[in-house]
C-alpha cells in the first residue's frame, strides 16, 4: 500500500508526537516527586532512628551509673554493719573486762554479770541475802587477771 501523505495527517502526527512527549515529561516529573518523597521520608525515619538511638544509649549509661551507685552504697552499707559489728563486740568485750572486775563489797566473792534487753544485774551464783552490793574488785584481788 502506499501511503499518501498529506500537511493535515502530518499535522496530526506531531500533535500526537507532542502529547506522547507531554505524558512523558508527566510521567517524569511525578516519578521524580514521589521519589522525592520517599527520599525525605527516607531521611525522616533515619534521624529518628539515630534520636531512639541516642535516648537508648543514654538510658543504658544512666542504668549503668546507677548499677555502680547501688553496689557503691551496698558496700558502703557492708563496711558500716561491719564497723557497727565490730565496735559492738569491742564494747562487749570492755563491759566484760569490767564486769570481771567487779566483785561483792560485804563478802568480797567474784560476781557475775547478768545481762538483760533492759539492763543487767550482778548477782552470786548463790544468792547469800541482802546488802551484797557489787563495786570494783580492788587490784591486788586479781590475780593475773586484765588490766583496768
Ligand atoms: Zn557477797
């Protein structure tokens, strides 16, 4: 077939020529845009992320400092009952050396002490009656015993 070509079909062919072009520079532009988009939303996302992640790691280095606080004051409250254990057993042991130093003023027998939550007392071990009253034993009554 031979194809007769005339002004008004080519006329006709570059109108569609041009809208062809049109579409794609539509087509070009809206890709772009969306692209544009995603990419902004790209970028939005990361520097949340980075946020989330800094918030994470500081939370994690403020647990640990706390972690370290609370061993710190455990030990801390470790060496305070053991200082608190320590001079309790050293006053027990002066009360004792003192106790041991006492004996009965009528009848000059050693006297023991008992202890009590609310106090104590001296006592015999047989109680001889009335107006047995404990006070420091004198010095030459104790033979070898811990120095006053
Ligand atoms: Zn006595």
């Amino acid at each position: 077939m031979i194809r007769i070509v005339t002004a008004a079909s080519l006329a006709a062919l570059h109108a569609e020529v041009d809208d062809a072009w049109d579409l794609a520079r539509q087509s070009r532009e809206e890709v772009a845009e969306q692209w544009a988009a995603r990419l902004a939303v790209s970028r939005e996302l990361i520097e949340e992320r980075k946020a989330l992640t800094g918030i994470a790691r500081t939370a994690i280095v403020q647990a640990e400092e706390l972690s370290q606080q609370a061993a710190q004051l455990r030990q801390a409250f470790t060496a305070a009952l053991l200082v608190m254990a320590r001079q309790a057993a050293r006053i027990r042991q002066l009360e004792q050396a003192g106790h041991n130093a006492m004996a009965c003023a009528a009848c000059e027998a050693p006297v023991a002490w008992q202890d009590c939550p609310t106090g104590g007392w001296w006592h015999h071990l047989d109680h001889p009656g009335d107006g047995h009253d404990a006070i420091p034993m004198p010095a030459s009554a104790m033979e070898g015993g811990e120095e006053a």
